[in-house]
C-alpha cells in the first residue's frame, strides 16, 4: 500500500521506514481537544518516536523549560496560552526544538506571525498524518530549510483567490513577517520602494515596468526571512561566515517570490540586487546588462537609502557625501548611466529624501 503526502502527492514510505531506523526523537503534542492528542500520540509512537502529550498549553511550556523536545505539535487556537504563545515560548527556552503548528491557512496573519516566529512547518486541518509525518521526519533529522515554510505559505494563499488580492495580501504577509523578525527591514524595504520607483519613472520606464519594481523592491530583502535574527540584528561588524549567511538572501527570497503567480520577473530582480556592474556582486556573478534592468535601480536605491540611514553602529550619511560614495562606485559597483539620473533626481527632488536628520541636508 502507498503512503501518499497530501501536499507533495509522493509516497511518504520510504521516510517512515528511514524514521523508524534512525531516528529516535521526542515528541511534544499539545492540544486541547483529547482525541486528536491521542490520534498523533498513537501514529507518532507508532513510528518510534518518544511522545509526551497535554491538553494543557500553559503546563507545555512549563515542560519546554524543563525539557528537551526534537518537536513541538502544536495546536493554534486552545485555551489559556495560544500555539504561536507557546511557539515563542519553544524558541526562548528550547531554540533548537522545531515546532509544528497545526490549524487552517484562512488565517493568515497567523500565518505571518508563524513564519515570523520561526515555526518549522504549518499543518492545515484536518491533519493528513502522511503530510503530517514527512514534516515530524523533516524536523526531527534536521531536513528542511527554514524557508519551508514561508515558501509553502505563498502557494497555498494563491489556491483561492484571484492574483492580484494574493498578491497584495501576500506581499503584507510575508513583509510583516520580516518586520518582525527586524523592524529595520520593513522600513528600509519601503523606502528603498519609494527611490526604486521614482528612478524608474526618471527613467521613462512604461507604467507596468514601474509597478513591477515596485512590487520587486518591497520584497526585495523578503529572503531575510531564512536569516538567523541573531545574525540579522547583530549590532556589530558580522564574521565571514555570518556574512556568507547574509549573502544568501537575494536567492532565497527569489526562491520565495518564484511561488506567488506571475512574480517571476521581479523574483529575478531580487535575486539580481547584489549583482555588481563589474560583475563582482552575488549570487551569480553577473555583470552589465546581463543584470536585469530592475536589479540595477533596486541595487542603487538600497545602497542610497542604507547610507543615508542611520544604524545602531553608523550615523546616516549626508547627502553630499551619499552622492560622493555613488559617483566613487559608479562603473565598478553601480551602473552608471543608474548613477546619473539617481543623482539628478536627487539634486531636482531634495525635499523627496529621507534622511536621518535635518543636518544631513546641509552636510
Ligand atoms: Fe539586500
């Protein structure tokens, strides 16, 4: 008999048998209604799992403190502490247990919050126990990325609705899940939407061009979502290796926006925006006009809005020296006919600037 996976269509056999081998886990199951805690106690055992069950959350996380789980199956909505309360309360005492949450996709912005939160996998009721066993395997063996998730949200919202509202919802949903994670983010995406399609507009690009940048620059650094935080919002310099971790988010969030319909060219664009005109950026080595056209005004407006900003560890730039390090890296890093007419527009639309302080202005 075939064991088929609801959501991939495979059959899930083969991971059973290697689960049952090799993998001796714990198991938290909590939920308040008693059947289905005795349904999941039953299947996981079953499989050579070690499982400990309770309809009572609050008592849960008193048993995360104390305790380590391989994975947490959790429900969303019980009484006294929610799933994603206990989530957060997994991820503060227990940050390598992966934690499965289980409740229907409608609502999404506990979706966002999930993905946020760093949930390892999000299983829609009524629970299908060979998806629901290929995910347990995944987080007990350490398989699966952390985009997962977010990846599996943004093509199950598109079932059934029409695009542009998926769009736009997951487009929200999968922006405040990076603001969550860093507050910096979101406001840095939305300013760098805000020169992103200034440029394009300079540039006379046509108006469905325009809205395509738009929509790539708003998610453009959505791949931060598969950052660690503690890397992400670490306030001083990072390490190699902690960099080669950032490097990584151009291609997961293509990797992300690649699943919403119709986003391919702007999945391209984030890939793209750490392209180098000299062909020294990441992740492709790309040079020139091999870099999509998008890319390039995207790449521009971040750098110009990441100086001009002030972080924990730089005062924002003034303008006359944002404009000075843009000249300095035209050619090299930055293309340069995107050089000249970001710097025009910045000299016709001062007031359009988003600076830090007054002073920066004038600097
Ligand atoms: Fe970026």
């Amino acid at each position: 008999m075939k064991i088929l996976c609801r959501r991939t269509g495979k059959d899930t056999r083969h991971l059973w048998a290697i689960a049952m081998e090799t993998i001796v886990g714990t198991i938290l199951i909590v939920d308040d209604e008693p059947d289905i805690c005795d349904m999941l106690n039953d299947c996981m055992s079953g499989r050579g799992f070690n499982c400990h069950t309770t309809q009572d959350p609050v008592y849960a996380s008193e048993l995360l403190r104390l305790h380590y789980y391989d994975v947490v199956i959790s429900d969303i909505s019980m009484p006294g502490l929610s799933g994603l309360e206990l989530l957060a309360a997994a991820k503060a005492f227990s940050p390598a247990s992966r934690v499965i949450l289980i409740t229907g996709f409608s609502a999404r912005e506990n979706l966002a919050q999930a993905i946020a939160l760093g949930a390892f996998d999000y299983i829609q009721k009524p629970v299908d126990i060979a998806e629901l066993t290929e995910a347990v395997f995944k987080a007990a063996s350490g398989v699966g990325a952390a985009l997962n998730l977010p990846t599996r949200a943004a093509t199950a919202m598109l079932s059934n609705a029409k695009a542009e509202q998926v769009i736009s919802e997951t487009t929200r949903a999968l922006i405040h899940a990076v603001e969550a994670k860093d507050p910096y983010t979101r406001r840095h995406s939305e300013q760098v939407t805000h020169y992103a399609v200034h440029f394009a507009q300079a540039a006379k690009l046509p108006p469905d061009e325009v809205n395509s940048i738009r929509l790539a620059a708003l998610l453009h650094d959505i791949g931060k979502i598969g950052v660690p935080d503690h890397i992400l919002t670490k306030p001083t310099s990072l390490t190699e290796d902690e960099f080669e971790h950032i490097r990584r988010h151009p291609a997961l969030g293509a990797d992300i926006i690649i699943n919403i319909t119709s986003l391919g060219k702007e999945a391209a664009m984030a890939r793209h925006h750490h392209e180098r005109w000299d062909g020294a950026g990441y992740p492709d080595g790309l040079a020139g006009s091999d870099i999509p056209l998008g890319a390039r005004i995207i790449h521009v407006a971040d750098s110009m809005d990441a100086m001009l900003m002030q972080r924990s560890y730089k005062k924002g730039y003034p303008v006359q020296k944002m404009l000075g390090e843009m000249l300095r890296c035209s050619g090299t890093q930055f293309d340069p006919d995107m050089v000249s007419l970001a710097a025009n527009w910045c000299q016709q639309n001062p007031s359009k600037l988003i600076l830090a302080t007054k002073e920066a202005m004038a600097g």
